[in-house]
C-alpha cells in the first residue's frame, strides 16, 4: 500500500520575513562569534580590535535590520508577539513531553504530542526570548557603544550586564535552533528558500495552525476570508 | 517569480482589530519603557554634582567668615609674626617650593 502526502503549498513565512531572518542570521552568526572573543578575550590587542569592529558593524546591522522590520511590518511583529506569548493548557503538556523529541531521538519511540498553532511550545519559548533579549542586546548595545561616558555608571554596568546574559542565552539556543530547524527540514525550506510548507507537514506538526488560521487563496494570491 | 506559488496562506484578519491594536500598544509601551527608564537617567546623571554644588554656595552665603583675608588669625599672624602680606618671611614660610623628583633613580 502507498501512502500519498498531501503537497499542497501553504505560505508560511513571506518575503519580507525571509529576508528578515536572513540578514537577522547574517548578523547574528559573527555577533555571537564575536562576542564570544570579546568576552573571553584571547587575542592580541590588534586582533581584539578587528573583534571589537566586526562586533560593532553586525550590531548595527541587526539593529536596523530590527528596526527596518518593526516599522515596515509591524503586522507581522503584532501577530509574532500574540503568538509567543500566548499560553495555553497544551504548553504545559508540551514541555511534559518535550515536544516528544527526546523519546524520538533517544528512544525511537513516538509520544502523543498536544496539537500546537504556527509556532510550538518551545518556539515560542525561543521566540520570547529573541524578542526580548535581541531588544536588550540592541538597546544595551548602543548606549555601551556610543555614550558609555555620558551615561551614569551604574547604569553603564547594569547594561553590560544585560547585554552580557542576554547574548549568552541567545547564543546558548542557537546550536539548538540550528538543529531543530535542519531536522524539520519543509520547514527549514520553507524558511530558507520559498516560504512554503507542504500540507501534510502542517497538518502534522501544526494542526491547530492549519485548523483556525489557513484558508485558500484566490488566484491573484489573496487570502480568501471567508470566515 | 510566480505570481502565487502557494495554495493556502494565513487568513490576514484572523486577529481581530481591538486586539491587533491592545497588543500593538502593549508592544509599543513595552520598548516605550525602558527607553524612557534610561533617558530619565541619562537626564538626571549630573544631579547629584549639582546638589554638592548648591550646597557649597549655600554653606559659603550662610558664612561668618566669607574671605580668608578677612580671618581674624591670619589678620593676627600677620599683625605679630609674618609683616606684609607677600613680605620675605611670609614668602619663605608660607609658599610651596618644587622639587623634581621625576629623575629619582
């Protein structure tokens, strides 16, 4: 017997957010590369200061890249923000379980996973995090960079502080992100090349997603509302 | 590039406006906050060199004495010790000489 996937594409992430998290991991990959050098600081001081600028010109970068995003599609940054933050009984039973990825990799085993929306219990997790510590790492950022004398000292400190937490919990996940989104490989298409999902692997892994929020589009590529 | 090459998307309106908005702001006051957190700081960073500053002055105003050439002892070293104000014992007694000691070793 054969088992036919549904391939019917369904838009997941749109060009303007490709291009954002493209140039957001364009940025980030030699933040957290550099930032790792400037922290542990084992080069000489020649090397340290081409550290220094490379971190300072990825910096800028991500940032405008934030801002350019938050001000050009703040739709998207609206629903980004609804859907890590919102909080239900399933997450709960979804980090019970862990999504069920241990069980799979470690034991071979499949578990019952709660049916998750776009983004599941630990993306959004991730997502928060982003949001938040990307948001402090850029402010902290800047007032480290440009006025580290004209600011209060205390408060110079309580920001390379938070710039610091912030930049290792990021780049804690990151080897964890970068795992993830190659084993979820439609997505990571999806993401990385033309924004699709095939249907069968929403309906799988995003069932409450394709459920209340996927409708058809009409021929000229607009959503047909029909709720 | 294709006009469409999906078939499904995500219903543009499924966040209704009122929420579309409340989040809009809570998002807006979230980053509104600490913005303004550290511009109140960055504001009010020479607060406390102000305070000594005004103090000094206040102290000075509220003085008996406000000049040193008006100060009873010096008035009295000079009257039975030093002579004139810049005169040759008080330049020897009271001015600083310099020494170099930049070269010791």
């Amino acid at each position: 017997m054969t088992h036919q996937h549904d391939m019917r594409p369904i838009q997941k992430h749109p060009l303007n957010v490709r291009i954002f998290h493209y140039i957001l991991l364009l940025s980030f990959l030699p933040l957290a590369a550099t930032g790792l050098l400037l922290y542990f600081k084992p080069l000489s001081q020649a090397g340290m200061q081409l550290t220094y600028d490379i971190h300072i010109i990825a910096g800028v970068v991500m940032a405008l890249d934030a801002v350019a995003f938050t001000l050009m599609a703040f739709d998207r940054v609206v629903l980004f923000v609804s859907r890590v933050f919102s909080f239900s009984s399933r997450d709960v039973k979804w980090f019970m379980v862990l999504g069920g990825y241990p069980q799979k990799f470690l034991l071979g085993k499949k578990v019952p996973v709660p049916p998750m929306n776009k983004y599941n219990s630990g993306q959004k997790l991730f997502g928060a995090c982003v949001l938040i510590g990307g948001t402090i790492l850029i402010l902290s950022g800047l007032v480290l960079w440009l006025i580290p004398h004209a600011a209060p000292r205390d408060v110079v400190y309580f920001l390379g502080q938070a710039h610091l937490i912030s930049g290792l919990v990021l780049t804690a996940f990151l080897p964890v992100h970068l795992f993830l989104a190659v084993y979820r490989f439609d997505d990571f298409k999806a993401m990385m090349v033309h924004g699709n999902v095939p249907y069968h692997d929403a309906a799988e892994y995003t069932p409450l997603w394709v459920e209340k929020e996927i409708v058809p589009v009409t021929a000229n590529g607009e959503p047909a509302t029909g709720k | 590039m294709s006009k469409k090459s999906y078939l499904f998307a995500e219903d543009s309106f499924f966040l209704s406006r009122r929420k579309f908005i409340a989040i809009g702001a809570a998002f807006a006051a979230a980053l509104a906050l600490p913005v303004g957190w550290f511009s109140s700081k960055l504001e009010r960073r020479n607060e406390y060199i102000k305070a000594r500053t005004e103090g000094l002055y206040k102290d000075d105003a509220i003085a008996k004495l406000r000049v040193s050439h008006a100060n009873p002892a010096v008035e009295k070293y000079y009257k039975e010790f030093g002579g004139q104000p810049l005169g040759h014992l008080s330049h020897d007694l009271l001015h600083t000489h310099f020494v170099d000691r930049t070269k010791l070793s």
